[in-house]
C-alpha cells in the first residue's frame, strides 16, 4: 500500500549541505508494525517526516495505493495528511487550551465530517484506548500515558491507512510503555504502523518488521512478516477545509486562557472606539438640540424680500469672481466690479411678482406681511398733555409690521405671550413689545409719550393708555411757495377729525427660548394701518402734485442723476405707491421653508439676473452656519480620536504576532493533521476578528457608561437633560470599524503563521 521509490532527501544550510537520505526504497504492506532503529542523525525522522508529508522528497517518489505523490501541491499534501496519515508523537503535541474531545475531532473537523458524527467516532476513539470518561478534562489534567492514549486516539479517529509514531514511550514510564505499545500492536492487526524508536528490546518484543538506518541509508530490513494487502487500488483523497466557525471556536478558547491579557489588549484597543462615541454621542445630542431650537424657534423666521437686497456669498468679499491670474509680477492694473456693489441687488418687485407670492400654497404659510416705504407722521400726547412727533426713524428703532396671521394661526402668540390687552389685525392699532424682564427703553416709552428717568416703573394700564395718531398727508402737509411743508400746529393736527387713531392694542413679551425671533423694545403696528395709509394718501394733493414735478415738492431739488432720490421714491416715502417695498412670508415649517423656497427659486428660472428676485433666508443661514460649526468640531476631534485607533492596529498586530509564537507548536499539530495555509489563516485572523469584536462591543458599553455622568454634568451647566445620545447606527459602524482595523493590525502575523514550516513547528516549545 506503500511504495518508496528512490526517495532522496537533503538540507543545505549556507555551503554546507547535510544529505538525510541517500536512494531509500521500501515498500509496506498493510497490518505491518514496521519499526525504524538507528542511532540520532541516521535519517529516522526524515523518514517518517517524508512519509507523513511534513517533509518533501528532493527526488525519488513516493507512492500510496498506486498513486504517485510527485505532482502534488501544498492542498494534495494538506489532504494526504488528513485522510491517510495519523500521527503519535513522542511529546503528545496535543493543543493545550481545547478538551480531549476536541483534540480528538480536530483531524476530522478538516475533514469535513459533521458534528455529530465526529463526535460519536471521537468517543469510540477514546473508548477503545480506555479513555471515555476523560473526552471533557483538558489534556494538562490527564498523566502522561494517558495523553499518549489521547495522541492514539486522535490518530485513529479519522480511520486513516498509516500510523506514523515518533518515539511514542520516550517520555513514559517502562510500565506505561509497554501498555502504549501493546496498544500500538493491536492497532497494527488492521492497518500499517510505522514506528521510529531508540530502543531494539521493543521493536523486537512488538514489531513484525525492523528496518535498521545509518547515515541514510537502510542498512538492514527484516522484511514483512504479513501477507496482507490494501484493498485499495488507488489513492482516495478528500480535500481538507476548516470552516470559520471552527476557526472561531478554536481561537475563542486560546483567548479565554489569556483572559487577562486578552481583555487589557480589547481595553487598549477601544479606548479611540470610546474617544468617536462620546464624541459622536455629544454632536449627535447638540445636534438634535439645535434642531429643536430651530423647529421651534427658526422655522418662524421669515423669508424676506426686499427693493435691495444683499446676496450672501461670503467669497465675493475678497473681490469680484473672475479667471485672473493671483498676485501676478506683471505691471498691469486690470478693472473689476468692486466687491460692495456686487453683494447687492435690487428687486424689482412688480405687480406680476405680487400676485405671484399670492399664489403660494396657504397651507404652507402661518402669516405673510407687506411693508411700504410710506412715512408714518405719528403724534403723541405726552404725559405733559403736551403734543410731540413721534421719532420712529431706524436711529430710534423702525416700527414693525404686524404679520397677516394665515390659516386660523396667529405667529405672534405662537412666539409671544399676551401679557395685557388685546391683538386686533384688521383694526389701526400698535402692539408694544417688552424686553423678559418686562423691560422697555427710553426711546420707546418717548414714542408712547412717557418720559421717563431710569430706574421708573409704570403699569401696563399706562402703556395701553398712550395716545398716538396718524396724521394723512392732506392735514400734515401745507402748500408753501410751489413745495410742500409740514404744518407745525401739532395740537390742532392732533386734534383733527381726519387723523387716524392708533391704540395700543397690547403688551406682548416673547416666550422662553424665541428671543431670538423677538423684537424687544420695539413697536409693531397692524397692517390695517399701512393699508389705510396708502388708501388715503395715494390720491392726496402732495402726491398728484409730485407725480406731475419734475423736482423734490418737499426740497425742491430737481431730479437728475446727481439727485440723492428719485421721483419714485419720494412718491413711494409719501405713501403715493401702493407697492412693497419688504414682503415677509413666515412659513409653518422647515418642510413648508423648502416647499416655499422652491417655489420662489422657480419664478427666477430663465429670467435674466436684473429681472430675478433675491430673497434673504435668514434661518437657512443660521441652520448652515449652526451645522457648519458643529460638523467641523465633530471631525476635527474624531480625527485626533482616529490616530488613537491607527496606533491600537499596530498594537493588535503585535499581540497576534505573539500569539503566533506562542501556537507555534500548534500550527504544527493542525498542519500535521491536514490544516492548509489557508486554514492557519483563518485560525489567527478569527482571533483577531474576536478581539476586534469585544474591543468595539467594549468600547460601546464603556461609552454608553460614561455617557450618564456626562449628561449629569451637562445638565447641571447648561439645563439640557439627556443631551448625550449614541446613535445605534453609530455604534454598529464603530463596532465594525474595530473589526476592520484589527483584522488588518492581523493580517501580516496570520500571513507569516501560514508559512511557517510544520516540521518546525513541531519542534518549537
């Protein structure tokens, strides 16, 4: 059943070359217990090595069951192993950190053979050497004749043709020894056994055949004392394969006898895993914060439309776009649009664009309101009973419009709280608006006529007491040498019947947490009041008379290009134009601002830029400044935490590559018994997947420990509550992060346990 043919076997190291084996040829017959004697160095373990496949031939052949192994490659020799060869060693060279059962199903793990299969022929394995009750003990718990009988019985599990045993009762006691080899002689009844051995007495007392070698050569050889032959014609061989499970389990039980080393090294390794999940946690819980805000404070910012509006593209500050060269050497000066002019551009805001902006969908809108350039000549009666003009110019804070509530909401009683009186849209009136701490300005109680000195208090009945009046142009103005002027009897145009009463309606303050869209110290008027304005006005004498001048009525300086206003301005000023000058539309939400947007965005398409109409988004570039900012911090510090995971790859790299030469001996055993390169890959690469694994799942825990201080201490400092929140998604990225950089840290020492030669392997302690 087997055949040696010529086989030649030598080593070289440097120049000097040792020659093992010189021409041997042997044949074995099946049920021979061949024994090899010689003295050390005469080529007995090159033999068995070569037989087993541990060893390659230089030249010669080797042959079993009719089948040359010349051609073989590294996969042939792998399955060779497994299927036909079962090897007992000297120093059992069991694996240390799996159960004898284990050890025992190994060969037929490679093989292929299903669990419950291997499990039941492992167990008759060890019933047949006696050692049943011990298949759950590890071997460092069973004697050493018992790990012999262990070492046998995994040699015999996987019914292989040959047993190949190396000095099988060097290390036991004479008493023990001579169980083992009655044990090997009845192994030898069914299949070929081959035993290398120091000892003549008992290869003589147990072997049928004694091949004695010198130098490499066989010097002597009894001959075969059976007559019996393998069945076999030819060489069955199935290939070896170790899954990832059982490559799983294998590096699972090594790393729970370093359990110590192994939880420090997933420690270490997890520490930047915890740096980005904090990190993450904290800008996903700000994150979320700011969204907050800005649904419930931001989204009622107002979209704003105005005659002049500045377009904010930050890069144009540093000058006009253009494809010049940059701080060129040449002596050239080459013109450009300067920067200011090019951040503005006038709206020309039509009557078509007006009735536009009427058609956006109301069901997105919670109020919209027009402003006009028209001047408001506003009288008040002072606590003096006297009469003053109320300066409401942008100096001393421009009055507001009241926004035109949309769809039964009201935008102001949504941001503000009532606090006296009662808000009326459609009726003339002012709307007073205090600061949180009830607080009101100088400026502002002036133009409610209250002087005040600082540190004075006054009632709310006070505030909604001040009498102002709203003087038409027809009763203001006064017809003076061609112009216009204003009429300086300020009680008797108080007084008139024609002027237009302006009560304060209410006192309202912005909630907790929408000061930001409040107006505090300030004075909102309904739109009644410029829509009535307007009405009066647009037909009075001052305007008609303006409209046919070809100069200021109210300065008399004569419109040209030099003119500080034009004609359409002063008409617009005196209330003559019934266009806006500033639309505010307040949509009900962000997704009503996107719909809303768009649709603004879709009346400038194919229009020329003179003819497109800019809006100002305010709240869209707070929510890109916002998320800008936070974006930026996020990365930096993950980048800086990212160093630290880079660093814990290389370190896992280091402790794999330990782990290679600490298993050395057991790459050997699995190489022994069939285990491919590939297979001794798998085995370090599933260790490395099983720390990358624990050290992100470590990482997560230890994070989502951490994170209940932190929000204890966030929340005493700022008052948000819960702010740091890992999302899931988060974490599962991370956990597969560490398994990516842990298995390449792992991948250079798998590659280098792969090679190692089995022989080696073996020998190494």
């Amino acid at each position: 059943m087997l055949k040696l043919t010529s086989i030649r076997k030598s080593y070289k190291t440097g120049d000097f070359i040792q020659h093992a084996l010189h021409d041997v040829s042997l044949s074995f017959s099946k049920n021979e217990f061949v024994a090899v004697l010689g003295e050390s160095g005469s080529g007995k373990t090159t033999l068995l090595n070569i037989i087993g496949g541990l060893n390659r031939y230089d030249d010669g052949d080797l042959i079993i069951n009719n089948k040359s192994t010349k051609k073989f490659k590294d996969k042939d020799w792998d399955a060779y192993r497994n299927n036909c060869i079962g090897f007992v060693f000297q120093n059992y060279n069991l694996i240390p950190h799996i159960s004898v059962l284990s050890n025992i199903e190994m060969g037929m793990t490679l093989s292929g053979v299903s669990p419950s299969i291997r499990k039941q022929r492992a167990l008759d394995a060890l019933e047949q050497v006696g050692l049943k009750k011990h298949a759950h003990k590890k071997p460092n718990q069973l004697s050493g004749g018992q790990m012999q009988r262990v070492t046998i019985a995994r040699a015999l599990a996987n019914d292989p043709d040959i047993i190949l045993a190396d000095e099988p009762t060097g290390a036991l006691d004479s008493e023990t020894s001579v169980q083992i080899m009655e044990l090997i002689q009845q192994i030898a009844k069914d299949k070929l056994v081959i035993m290398v051995t120091h000892n003549p007495q008992l290869a003589t007392t147990y072997a049928n055949r004694i091949i004695h070698l010198k130098d490499g050569n066989v010097i002597k050889d009894s001959g075969s004392k059976s007559q019996s032959e393998s069945s076999k014609t030819t060489l069955e061989i199935k290939k070896t394969a170790m899954s990832y499970l059982s490559a799983l389990k294998l590096s699972f039980h090594n790393l729970c006898t370093k359990k110590g080393r192994t939880f420090l090294t997933s420690f270490a390794s997890s520490i930047g895993i915890i740096g980005i999940a904090l990190i993450l946690a904290l800008s996903n819980g700000f994150q979320r914060e700011i969204e907050v805000f800005e649904k419930d404070s931001l989204s009622q910012m107002p979209i704003t439309i105005t005659s002049q509006a500045m377009q904010l593209d930050f890069s144009s500050l540093g000058g006009s776009e253009n494809d010049n060269e940059t701080y060129p050497e040449n002596e050239r000066i080459i013109a450009s649009q300067n920067s200011h002019e090019s951040m503005f551009h006038t709206n020309n805001i039509t009557s078509e664009y007006l009735e536009y902006i009427e058609n956006i969908n109301q069901k997105d809108l919670n109020a919209i309101s027009y402003q006009y350039s028209a001047v408001f000549n506003i009288l008040v009666k002072t606590t003096d009973n006297t009469i003053e003009k109320v300066d409401n110019t942008q100096r001393h804070g421009t009055w507001d419009v009241l926004p035109n509530s949309i769809n039964d909401t009201n935008i102001i009683e949504d941001t503000y709280d009532v606090l006296s009186g009662t808000i009326k849209e459609d009726e003339p009136g002012i709307i007073v608006v205090v600061g949180s701490s009830n607080d009101l300005s100088d400026i502002t109680l002036q133009q409610l006529g209250i002087h005040s000195e600082e540190g004075a208090s006054y009632t709310f009945d006070d505030i909604l007491n001040s009498e102002l009046k709203l003087i038409t142009n027809d009763n203001y103005y006064i017809e003076y040498n061609g112009n216009f002027v204003p009429d300086n009897q300020l009680e008797s145009l108080f007084n008139n019947q024609n002027s237009i009463s302006l009560p304060v309606q209410a006192i309202i303050r912005a909630k907790e947490g929408k000061e930001l869209l409040s107006s505090s110290n300030s004075i909102y008027y309904t739109e009644a009041v410029s829509t009535l304005l307007i009405e009066t006005n647009k037909d009075s004498k001052i305007v008609i008379a303006q409209k046919e001048s070809s100069y200021n009525v109210l300065t008399g300086e004569i419109f040209n290009e030099n003119s500080s206003s034009t004609k359409d301005d002063v008409i617009g000023y005196l209330g003559g134009d019934a266009t806006p000058s500033s639309i505010s539309i307040y949509p009900k939400d962000f997704d009503s601002k996107t719909r809303v947007t768009e649709y603004l965005d879709a009346y400038n398409e194919g229009k020329e830029t003179v003819d497109q109409i800019v809006y100002t988004d305010m709240a869209a570039l707070i929510t890109s400044l916002s998320g800008d900012i936070m974006n930026a911090i996020t990365y930096v510090l993950i980048a800086f935490s990212a160093i630290s995971l880079i660093v814990s790859s290389f370190m896992i790299g280091i402790i794999i590559y330990i782990s290679v030469l600490e298993r050395t001996k057991e790459i050997g055993i699995l190489r022994a018994l069939g285990a491919r390169k590939k297979d001794i890959r798998r085995v370090f690469n599933a260790e490395t997947l099983i720390v990358g694994l624990f050290s992100g799942c470590l990482g997560i825990g230890i994070t989502q420990l951490l994170i209940l201080p932190i929000n204890m201490i966030i929340e005493r400092v700022s008052g948000l509550g819960n702010v740091a929140n890992l999302h899931p998604l988060h974490a599962l990225i991370l956990v597969m992060i560490s398994l990516v950089l842990t298995v390449i840290g792992g991948y250079i020492p798998s590659r280098m346990a792969a090679k190692k030669d089995p022989v080696d392997a073996l020998r190494s302690e």
